[in-house]
C-alpha cells in the first residue's frame, strides 16, 4: 500500500489547482463520494471527476488539518467560494493499491449555539 497522507495531500493539491488528471490519479476506479447533508452519493471516478470539474463558483480551499490512520484519512479544510468562507471535514479510506476509494464530506454550517451557557465557554 502507497502512504495515504501523500495521496490525500495530492487529492487536494489537484483539486485546487483544477489539475483533473492528477485529482483521478488518486481515485480508484469505483471510488464512492458521499455528502449526508444533501443525501447524495456519486459512484466512479469519471463522474466524481465530472462532479469536481463543474463546481460551479470561484472556489479555494487550504488544507487546515490531516490525520491518517493506517488506511483511513481525514482532513479539516478552510474553504472560499467567492467572499463566502467555510469549513470542511473530509474522510478518506483506501484501498488496496492506495488509491482513494471513499469520501465523505461535511460541510458544517455556522449557528449560533443556545442561551444560558455562556458561563462556560469562551467565545472567537
């Protein structure tokens, strides 16, 4: 098995560079993209690529965090689309040959949290 952590730095190094072969370079052929807020899940590496390559918008994104754990990732990204700045958390497992065969991304929005702890917490 190759070193996950390069693949995964690789994945999103293509990805912001809109580099779409090297990005399907990372992806196993059956690789499997899931999004549980909107309940989507896209299936292969052509239509993931396809999926990456219409993004619509001026998108940015900066690796904040990666953790690898034999052959599991995830990933904490700061991400722009236009003025608009997020953060993501991406899981990655591989397979096999290295490859990445499935992702799986978070896209939290930002809330306010509930009246009556401020005694407890810190605010930034």
């Amino acid at each position: 098995m190759t070193d996950l952590r390069k693949t995964v730095e690789s994945f999103w190094a293509a990805a912001e560079a809109r580099d779409w072969d090297a990005f399907a370079d990372t992806l196993a052929d059956d690789v499997v993209y899931t999004l549980p807020q909107t309940r989507e899940r896209i299936r292969g590496r052509e239509r993931y690529v396809r999926f990456n390559r219409e993004y619509p918008g001026d998108w940015h994104l900066r690796v904040e965090r990666i953790v690898v754990e034999r052959e599991q990732a995830a990933t904490w990204l700061h991400f722009t689309v236009g003025l608009e700045a997020m953060h993501a958390l991406t899981f990655f497992t591989a397979d096999q040959e290295g490859h990445i065969a499935t992702v799986t991304d978070f896209w939290p929005e930002p809330y306010e949290p509930p009246a009556g702890r401020d005694h407890l917490v810190e605010r930034y």
